[in-house]
C-alpha cells in the first residue's frame, strides 16, 4: 500500500491506496462483484453479475454501493 506522511509525522495511506482497499474489501464480502472507483467520474461502480446477466451499478460513495449490491441482489 502506498502511504503518504500524515499530519502528526506518521505514514498514512494515499487516498488512491484506500480506495482501492475499500474495493477489495466490497470484492469480498460480495464474491463475483467487481468493483471500482471511477477517477474520472468520481463515482463508485460494481458489475453485479445475475441470473439474467451482469448488471452495472453507480453510487457517490461506497456505503451507498454496497446498499445497491445488497438491494439488487435481494431481488434478483
């Protein structure tokens, strides 16, 4: 992971480094689901695979991702 140097001199993550860690962290607790964060478009997306094919998911944050996942996949 990448680290940058905090405020209180400690080494923190870039924020590149935890959005990519926020990513695996959706990755896995929704096995299948590939998810990204845009760095054009500033948005979350996830391609949510289903039954009757994948579909594409775009949220502002990752706590509103993981609530899309959670709907689509309880109705499909």
């Amino acid at each position: 992971m990448t680290v940058q140097r905090g405020t209180g001199g400690r080494d923190e993550p870039t924020p590149a480094a935890q959005r990519a860690a926020t990513a695996r962290g959706l990755q896995q607790q929704f096995p299948g689901v590939r998810v990204w964060y845009g760095e054009a478009t500033g948005s979350w997306w996830a391609m949510v695979p289903l039954r009757e094919g994948p579909r594409l998911l775009e949220a502002p944050s990752p706590q509103q991702l993981r609530e899309e996942i959670m709907s689509l996949r309880s109705r499909g």
